[in-house]
C-alpha cells in the first residue's frame, strides 16, 4: 500500500483569481423558476410554475428574504411581463374562461403589488401587448384602443387600430407618437387623440422594420417590397411633419440601420461599390449626413449593442462561411476587436449602475462563459468561466449586483449566483486546509445545510502541544463572508468509549476568511494572543469551477 | 501496555431501512469522461458505455471485478452490438466513411478489424453468435473470430434475417420500385434472390421467426394477411394454419415452440402455442375485449408482449406470459410509446416502467413466477443493460432533478461518491467522531481523507489516514496514523508519525456508515450517523419496495385461459 504523507501534499502554485461565484439563494428558492427572473430595487422577481398553476414571488438577497407577490393558483396566467421604470408590469389573467387580462405591477414587495386600472387588455403570451418607447409605456385594450400608462393615470386612444405591432412605434412625447397597424398595413400619427394617415408616405409594397426616434426626428426603417431581399429604405418624420426619403438622397442611399449613440445620431450604410463595403456614418440633427466615420470592407455592419460607453458591433462577412467578428468602439470611435467566429451571436448585455457586463456564454459541451467586464472608465476586463453551464443573466441600472442563472456541468444542479472579487463563506470552503510549513498540522472545515435548510460551518483543527496531539472543534451557523467560530479542546474520556463524559474548556477562537479560490486566512486568538494563518487548500479540483480567471483581452 | 478492547455497537434510535432496499450510483465521473452519451452494454466482465466530454465522443470500459474504467477509443461510434462477449462498434473516421471495431472491454485488446469500409447502418445483426454488417457496396459482411467475411456481389437492404449456419442465411429485402420484399438465401459465398412477395404495409416491417428447421413470416397484403414458411433448403410456401385458430397476426419462437398471435377481423386478442408438429395448439391466452397484441419477446422462461388499447394510438401496455401462457400479475402502467420491453437477468426477467405517481418502477420475476417490484422517484425510466450471465445490471435513469440521463449501478448498499463527505459521529460516544473529506487531484485520481478526532486516556487524540480512492467502492480500508512531539502551531518542525491502525469504512445507508477499527490495542466495530447535513441527499437515492396490492391491473387486460 502506498503512503501518503499526510498535510504535505502540495497545491502546486497558487492562482491570483480575480472573481468567483457565489451562491445568492437558496435552491429551494428557484425551485418551478420557468423563465429568467427580473432585477426590481434588488428584489429577483420569478415567475414559478407547478404543474397547471403559476405564482410570482421575489427574494431579496440582501435580507434573504422571500414573499409572494401572487399566490399559486390554477389556470391563472402571468404573461406579458415589462421591467419599466424600476418596476414590474405584466398582464394577469385570472379566469381561464373569459379573456380578462388585467394590467398589475410590482415593486418586488407584496405590499407593492397591485392592478394598475380596471381596463380589459389585449393579451398574448408575446411581448408585443405591452411596450416601452421613450420612456412611456404603452399598451393596448382588447378593442383596439391604445394606451399610455403612467405612474397613478393612463390615456386611452381610441384610435381603432386592428392590432398594432408595439415593438414598432415612434414616441414624440406624451399623447404623440407614430404607430403601425399591422392588420391594415397603415402608419399613422396620433396626436392629443387625432389620428393621421402617414401610409401614404410609403411606397405601395413596404415592410417595416425598425422605428426609432433620435433627437426629435422619427426614422421608419423598411424594406420596399416583401421579398426578403427587397432593398431597404429609411422614411425620416420630424415633429412638425415634415418627411424624408434616404434613397432620394446620393449620400444615404443604401442605409439600413440608425441608431443613437451619446446623443448623436448614426447610420450604417451599405456601399455598393466592390468589394461591398459598409459604412458608420454621423448624422446631422435634422438628418443629413455629417461624416464619415469607420468604412469596412467585405461584410456589413450588423447588430449593435450600446453599453454606457461602448458600441459593440456585429461585423458580418458577404461571404456566409467567413467569420463574424464583433468590435468594441468607444465614443472617440477608437475600436477594438474582442471575438470572431462563424455563426458567432450577440452576447448578452446586462448593464449595472457602475458596470456593463457583456457574457459570452459556449452553448456546447465545453462550459465555458466569457465575461467582460466595461467600468464607465471604459477599462475592459475579461473573466473566463469554466464548470457552468449558462442558462441566464439578470442584472439593473440601479444596483451593482449581476445574477446568473447557471447548471452545475458535475452536478447539472442549477442555481442563482453573484459575482464576488472572493469566496465567500459557501461550499467552496469546504476541504482540508493547511500551511506547508505548519507541518502534520492542519484545518478542516465543512460547510452543512440542516435538514431545517440553515447552514453551519463546522471545523476541526488538528495540532500539538507540548508534544502530545491537541484537537479542537467548533461550529456556528454564518451567513457573512468571515467566519468566527468559537474553538473548544475536549479531554477526559477515552479512546471510542460510549458514554464516557468528556469535559469542554474554551481554547480560543477562529475568524475564517476566504481570500481566494485556494487560499484561506485563518486568525485563531488564544490565551490573548493572535496568530494569523495564510492556509492553502489540499490539492483538490472540485472547487476550482467557483473561480474565474482573468484573460489578457 | 495496553489491553485490548471489544466495543459493542448499541442500538441505535433511528429507524433501519428495510433490507431490500437498493441503491444507485451514477457510473460515469463527469470531470473525467463527461456525460453519459446513449450507449452501454454489459458483457459478462465489462460495462462498456460511451461518455462525451466538450465535444468529443469515447468509449469507456468498467471491469466488473476490480471497477477500474478504461477509455477504450476516442471518436464518434454507433450501432454498439455485443456478441461472445465482446462488443462491436462502428466508427466514423472521416464524413460518411465507418468501420468495424471490437473490443474485450480492455484497451489492449480493442482493435479494428479491417480497413473495409462499412455501410452507414452500421451493424445489422448480432445474434447467435454472428455478427452481419455491410459494406459500402451493401454487400452483406459476417464476422467470424474477428474476420470480416464478404458474402459478396448483391447489394442488399436487409430488414431481417435468418440465420441456419454460418452459410445458409436468408435475407429479407425491400424493393422500391414496385414496392415489394425480396427473400435471398446465401448459397456457400453467393446471394441469390428466390421469392418475391408485395406488402403495402408500411407501418409494421416483416420480420422472420426462426423456430425449428424453419423461418416463419407474416406480412399484411392488400389489407389480407399472408404468412410463408421458409425450409432449410430454400423452399418458401404459405404456412398452412391450423383450422382452430383465426387469423394469424405474428408469429414467435420460445423454448423450441412456435407461438401465433390471432384473431378474428383484425382484433388480434389471443396467443396459441402451437403443438410441434404446427396442426394444432395446446394453449391459449386471449385478452379482454378492446386490446390486442402487437408485438412479443421473449426473456428467460418469460413471454413479454406488448398490448394495444384497440383505437386509434391507443395506450400500450406490457403483458407478461409463461411459457404455458398463464398470466404473470404485471404492474399496471400505460404509455404511448413502448419500445423497451424487458432484459434477462440470470434467474430472474426485469422490466421497468415510468409512472407519475410512483416513479420509476422495477418489475422482477424470479424463475418460479415470484414478482417483486421496486420503486424509485425524481427520476424518468430509460432502460436497463443487463446480461444473462451477470448478475450485475445497470439502469439508465433521467434525474427530473437535473435533467439529466446516467447510467448507475443498482445495489443494497450505497457507493462512495461525494456524499461520505463530512462528519460522522455516534451520539453516545461524546465528543468523538469522523471527518471524512473526498477530494479530485489535478491529476485526476480520487482520494479519501479521513481525520479522527478521539481521545486516549483522558487527553485528546487526532488520527489521520489518506487512500485512493476507485469507482464503485462500498467500503475502503485507511490506514490512520499518530502524530506527536511538537508545539502548538510550531513552524518547520515534523512530528513524529506512527501508524496507529487501521480504519475499515463501509456505507451502509446515505446516513449511516459502519466502521471497524483495528489495532493491536483495539478491536472496535461501530455505527456512526451523518451530523445533520442534507447537502448531498441527491447523491443518495434508492429504491424501496411498492407492494403489489391494489394494482388495478391486470384483469381489466387479461382474460382467463382457456
């Protein structure tokens, strides 16, 4: 048999890590969590589904605490649901039989949930029944009328609109915006209640596919015909009417996407000439071109992600089997290169109150999710996951806090986790930890969930004195990210004796602290002495997937 | 000089699980060969499964004996046959390019066995120890002691075969254009074609029954049902059914007879064992009006058919037969899709079956028709590997906990897996206990840490031991060593060590584990229950026993015999 050396087998160097997972709610918590939940005034809010019945509860991670905001019921039906203005919009319909889809929303407290008017919404399981678009909500009654929500009032249009596409619109201000029906293939305009055809406008076969609106001016971006590869065209409305079409334009012909970006207004164009190019324009306020700005040859801009000081930018390539690359530009339009792939897909963007978080995730087997990290002093920092699966992200502009939703690739356990720049007190303290220089002497420390769902630490501590062997235990429940623990020494029995009472005298204590994925701080005072020990883990890789490690970008 | 101490284990408070309790353990180690990938077989030493891991497909062996597991091949396999207890597979090496492999279940011994290439279905057959694939060409291959054998020139799309000798087969084909079946019979190297018939069937494939000196076949003709006797020898000509039984649905072959399902106007609701000499039958099962049979295996001493509800996509059902056709009482479970029938163990048949409200339910019956089920839930049922000669089987199992599929081994005692991590004490012996910590190197290799916080006469004692760590292991032997001749926290000074004796581990339920420690001061056997921690009960899961009583059943399916 071979032996092994007990406390001297080496973790083989110590790894600076940077961020790591730690668990933000209990499993019990996200148990029937169908869809990704929703960040409310750092409340997750989640939809939960049993068998034929849905409830919506939150859990606050800063108090742990959870509430039901509606019960379970069957055949009820939460659909439809909106972050707006910090808080949480959805349509509820509680009669399975009648089409009654009430309007409610939620702080993320129970005492904050409440319908919102008495009007009957149109209501469908898309997102399309209910809308933001600057900054004002907008819904629609189940007979066509159109309405404006605000904090304690609403308007209702009754402009009759068949069904409108919602994801499309054009909002001036209060009681002005432009709109499509989608059922009569019309745009129009209502203004204080009146409604103006605008379709006319259009060129008589027209698919819209964008509407936005940038600094006063509302661009229609659509595609003249219904093939699919119909050119594109831009219709630009200003306020007071007055309209413009980019093809009649020599500069602007073949534009195909606005947007705006620190207040300004942009367009990507795509260049005719050979090889076909794409341009990033600016935009002047009243919607002729300005400059020039970045020209790319072999591909067309595609989608765009607009963080608070970024732009990332799908580059595509002409040719189909070439690789996609994305840019990171910032406001001086300097960009950078950060992923290239065939196929290769948006990130997700979560964008918090002091950092933008863009996530990579690797949908096959190789668990890897890439996380960049964009401070607002525009700096980039990139953290590699490896061991999770990535099933969700769920941030808000008014907390610094990001949940992921991620599967446990040894486990396929799923559950909600935080970024953190160390451990915490959690699982991944869980081992055998010692200094190689303290020889044969060491901690152990194991972290337990009772069957009454608290969590303790326990930890034994294995040592000498005065030559002879000395053992000490303790254990405390914990829910920080140190841990003191108060140290007992027991003597008096002997060796596996049943009922042979021991006696308990006080040694000292321990303050645990995690610093890293494989190193632990231990601070045991005792006889009014403090001794601090810098412990690293016995080499054990089953933790290692609670820690990122930072890449170069 | 100390005395040597015997310590009985008291009783203890909690409540025993019944014996017959069984445990599963998931098989594949995820950190070193991913996950469970939809192939396993049980040869008579080896569990031979696929696992994939960041993409890449391999084959993984598990001795039976020793439970040491060995990647047999790295790459992308299929149609995992096994036959004489090896296993056959077929590999793609480049796009749409395969050939044959086989493996003993060890590294050494897995090998290809030819550079013909093979056709993309792979392996045909195995049975009766013969393996038939086919070539690119579709010309029909056998393998004989690891040879490839060419039967040569006809291209041939087999939907079944029957196999006299290792040079008499006859094969059933599919024409296209007219949609018939063609019937050829290998005449030493040679594919000849000999019978011609149509069927419009395209639901239900022919198949061929091979009972006696004679292939049987039933096929569906212009909505008639014909049946053919095929001879030894090449003859083919309609079976000539007995006059006291009704229309002949399918046949099968048990125990060197010949058995029909049939019935009147396509309600095929009855079983006939025909006599040997095929004129007539000598026993019968019928169904209750509304089912029908629709397909039939046979395990050990054991028919199992599969029974339709008699309307359109009505539920399935399995019923299970002896040889004299009386009923075997079979737990009552339907579905919409029945592929997976049952598996032979050496003495016993096993089914398995998936309900909402039970679980996943193992059905057993023994050779003397003794029927035990076992129930396990938070799973989905997916099959079973199993061998005849091995008592061992292994379960595939879809945890609805994690969504995912495993292979796991089924036992009265649970394996060690990460759920022994964490402390373990006996509630009367104050302050003592065990901290056992299991931990995965960087190289890959599982370990056993174990400490012992204790005392000797009256001052504290710490032991501790370190042990590799295999698969499956139920128990596991440490050796725990004394420590002394230091300060407190001291740096840079070694103690002196003395191997203090040595610590057997056994689990014996997910909370309970018994331990035996020897040395030559002490000889201590002992119980020690979990501190309150359920952070691994998901590791430990088990069937127990579901009664048979009050299962609705089986009378509203069966009949009584006749």
């Amino acid at each position: 048999m071979i032996k092994i050396s007990l406390f001297i087998m080496l973790f083989g160097s110590f790894s600076s890590f940077s961020l790591s997972w730690n668990q933000a709610i209990p499993v019990d918590e996200v148990r029937n969590l169908v869809n990704e939940p929703y960040l409310i005034n750092d409340r997750l809010v989640l939809k939960k589904v049993w068998r034929n019945m849905v409830a919506l509860e939150s859990y606050n991670s800063l108090t742990n605490e959870s509430e039901t905001l509606i019960e379970f019921a069957e055949d009820q039906r939460i659909d439809n649901i909106i972050k707006f203005n910090d808080m949480l919009y959805f349509l509820l319909k509680v009669n399975p039989l009648a089409s009654e889809h009430r309007l409610w929303k939620t702080d993320g407290t129970a005492s904050g949930t409440v319908q919102v008017n008495d009007l009957n919404f149109y209501g469908s399981v898309t997102q399309e029944a209910l809308q933001e678009h600057n900054n004002t909500l907008f819904a629609q009654t189940d007979n066509g009328g159109i309405i404006e929500i605000y904090d304690n009032s609403f308007t209702v249009h009754e402009v009759h609109s068949n069904w409108s596409d919602f994801s499309k619109m054009c909002v001036f201000g209060a009681n002005d915006f432009i709109l499509q029906d989608f059922y009569n293939n019309t745009i129009f305009r209502v203004t204080n209640g009146t409604k103006v055809d605008l379709t006319d406008k259009f060129p008589t076969a027209y698919v819209v596919l964008n509407m936005e609106v940038i600094n006063n001016q509302c661009y229609v971006q659509f595609a003249d015909g219904i093939d699919w590869n119909a050119p594109t065209d831009v219709l630009r409305i200003s306020t007071d009417g007055e309209s413009q079409l980019f093809s009649e334009s020599q500069s602007l012909a073949g534009v195909y996407q606005i947007f705006e970006f620190n207040n300004q207004t942009y367009v990507f164009r795509k260049n005719m000439d050979q090889p076909i190019s794409s341009s990033l324009i600016k935009l002047n306020s009243d919607g002729s071109l300005s400059e020039e700005m970045l020209t790319l040859e072999n591909g067309t801009y595609d989608e765009i992600i607009k963080t608070k000081n970024h732009l990332l930018v799908s580059f595509k390539p002409n040719n189909y089997f070439e690789d996609t690359h994305h840019f990171l530009i910032n406001e001086n339009l300097d960009y950078q290169l950060t992923r290239s792939g065939i196929y290769l897909e948006l990130p997700d963007y979560r964008p918090t109150l002091e950092i933008d978080y863009v996530i990579y995730p690797t949908y096959n087997s190789s668990n890897q999710i890439d996380i960049l990290e964009l401070s607002n002093s525009a700096e980039l920092n990139i953290f590699k996951s490896k061991g999770f699966n990535y099933r969700f992200s769920v941030s808000s502009e008014f907390s610094n806090v990001i949940y992921f939703g991620l599967t446990d690739v040894v486990t396929n356990l799923f559950n909600v986790f935080i970024l953190n720049d160390a451990p915490k007190i959690g699982i991944s303290i869980n081992g055998i930890w010692h200094d190689p220089e303290l020889k044969n002497q060491g901690l152990f420390i194991r972290q337990g969930i009772r069957n009454n769902n608290s969590t303790y630490i326990f930890t034994s501590l294995y040592t000498f004195r005065d030559g002879k062997p000395l053992w000490l235990a303790g254990n405390a429940d914990y829910n920080q990210n140190s841990i003191t623990i108060d140290l007992y020494e027991y003597y008096g029995a002997n060796f596996l004796e049943y009922f042979d009472e021991t006696q308990q005298s006080e040694f000292g204590q321990i303050t645990i602290e995690m610093l890293g994925c494989d190193e632990l701080q231990a601070t045991v005072e005792h006889n009014n002495e403090s001794k601090v020990f810098n412990l690293s883990r016995i080499d054990n890789t089953t933790y290692n997937k609670f820690c990122l490690e930072q890449t170069i970008p | 000089m100390k005395t040597i101490k015997c310590i009985t284990a008291l009783l203890t408070l909690l409540i025993l699980i019944p014996a017959n309790s069984q445990y599963i353990n998931p098989i594949v180690d995820y950190s070193k060969e991913g996950v469970y990938s939809n192939l396993a077989i049980l040869t008579d030493t080896h569990l031979v499964y696929q696992a994939k891991k960041e993409e890449i497909s391999s084959l993984w062996s598990m001795n039976l004996n020793s439970k040491v597991k060995q990647k047999l091949f790295t790459g992308s396999i299929s149609s995992l046959k096994k036959q004489n207890n090896q296993v056959y597979f077929t590999v793609q090496f480049e796009s749409n390019k395969y050939r044959l492999w086989s493996s003993d279940g060890t590294k050494e011994n897995t090998q290809m066995l030819s550079e013909t290439l093979i056709g993309r279905n792979g392996i045909l057959y195995s049975n009766q120890g013969r393996i038939l694939a086919q070539n690119q060409q579709l010309q029909l291959l056998q393998v004989q002691s690891n040879q490839i054998i060419n039967f040569g020139l006809k291209p041939l799309t087999p939907n079944s075969i029957c196999v006299f000798d290792d040079n008499n087969l006859v094969i059933l084909s599919e024409s296209a254009e007219p949609k018939s079946y063609i019937l050829s019979r290998t005449v030493g190297m040679v594919v000849n074609d000999f019978y011609q018939f149509n069927s419009e069937d395209d639901i239900t494939l022919p198949q061929f029954v091979h009972s006696g000196d004679s292939c049987f076949l039933s096929y569906r003709d212009q909505e008639e049902l014909q049946t053919l006797i095929i001879s030894k020898d090449g003859n083919v000509s309609s079976f000539v059914q007995p006059n006291d039984i009704p229309k002949i649905s399918f046949f099968f072959s048990h125990l060197d007879r010949l058995y029909v399902a049939a019935g009147e106007e396509n309600v095929f609701n009855s079983i006939y064992r025909l006599t040997p000499d095929l004129t007539t039958y000598d026993k019968s099962a019928s169904l209750n009006p509304g089912f029908i049979y629709e397909g039939a295996v046979t395990r050990n001493d054991f028919i199992v058919t599969r029974v339709r509800e008699n309307y359109f996509e009505g539920r399935l059902f399995k019923v299970i037969l002896n040889a004299d056709l009386d009923f075997i009482p079979t737990y009552y479970n339907s579905s919409q899709v029945t592929t997976d029938l049952a598996y032979e163990l050496p003495s016993d048949v096993l089914t398995g079956f998936y309900n909402p409200n039970d679980g996943v339910v193992l059905q057993f019956i023994s050779s003397n028709e003794e029927v035990n089920l076992m129930r396990i839930q938070d799973y989905y049922y997916k099959g079973i590997t199993s061998n005849p000669n091995s008592d061992e089987f292994y379960l595939i199992l879809t945890s609805q906990k994690s969504g995912r599929t495993d292979i796991f081994s089924y036992s009265d005692r649970p394996k060690i897996n990460n759920s022994i991590i964490g402390t373990w004490h006996e509630h009367d012996i104050y302050s003592q206990g065990l901290v056992i910590q299991k931990g995965q190197r960087n190289n890959g290799s599982d370990y056993l840490f174990t400490t012992f916080y204790t005392f000797d006469m009256g001052e504290p004692l710490w032991l501790a031991g370190n042990e590799e760590l295999l698969p499956e292991q139920n128990q596991i032997e440490v050796a725990l060593y004394k420590y002394d001749g230091i300060q407190l926290f001291e740096y840079n000074n070694t103690p002196n060590s003395e191997l203090f004796g040595q610590l057997k581990i056994q689990i014996e339920t997910c909370n309970r584990i018994k331990t035996e420690f020897i040395s030559d001061a002490y000889d201590v056997s002992i119980n020690l229950y979990r501190i309150d921690d359920k952070s691994y009960d998901y590791l430990c899961n088990k069937f127990t026993p579901l009664p048979f009583d009050n299962m609705p059943a089986n009378n509203l399916i069966m009949e009584q015999n006749k």
